[in-house]
C-alpha cells in the first residue's frame, strides 16, 4: 500500500550540502587551509601543482553538490506526487462521506 508509506524528510541531504562550505586561507593552491591538517604536500608547497590540486578538489566538491542537488529535486518532486495523491484520496473520502450523510438526511 503506497499511499501508507512513511513521508521522509531531506535533511541529509541538505545537511550534506551544507557541510561542503569551505573555507580556505589565501588564495587558491597557495598552502595549507584553516581545517588544522595540512592538506597534502602537494597543496602545502604551494605553486602550480598546488592550484591544479585545488581546482580538482573545487570541482569535485562541485560534481556531488550538483549531484545531491539533483537528488534532492528527485525526492521532493517525488514527496509532493505522493501528498497530490493523498489529497486526492482525501477528497474522495470526503465526497463519500458527505453521500452518506445526505443519504441519511432524506431518510
């Protein structure tokens, strides 16, 4: 029975969203951020290897952010088909309901 399933909330994913904010100190590639680690070798040094790294790195997180984006979009469109289709069940309820009574009125 679909219409008994339980509604879910998206939090995760927003919150997985949320969590990707980064901050870094200095320009892009040029050392270590403010996270307390490092950030690998390669970053910490600095210079070309260090940019290169750090537009990987940017677009990586990019990729899952519109990939969780996407995700989200799916499982609210798929939430609000699901309330349309408890509204409208609702309704009929309703209408039911309401035949019955005047049913009863004319008797």
């Amino acid at each position: 029975m679909n219409f008994l399933r339980p509604v879910t909330r998206n939090s995760r994913a927003v919150s997985l969203i949320a969590s990707q904010v980064r901050t870094m100190s200095g320009g892009i590639g040029s050392g270590a951020g403010k996270g307390g680690g490092a950030g690998g070798a390669i970053r910490e040094a600095g210079g070309a290897f260090g940019e290169q790294a750090a537009a990987r790195e940017d677009q990586y997180f990019h990729n899952k952010q519109v990939e969780q984006m996407k995700k989200l979009k799916e499982d609210l469109t798929d939430e609000i088909s699901f309330h349309e289709e408890q509204i409208k069940r609702h309704q009929d309820a309703i209408k039911r309901h309401q035949q019955r009574v005047d049913s009863m009125e004319k008797q």
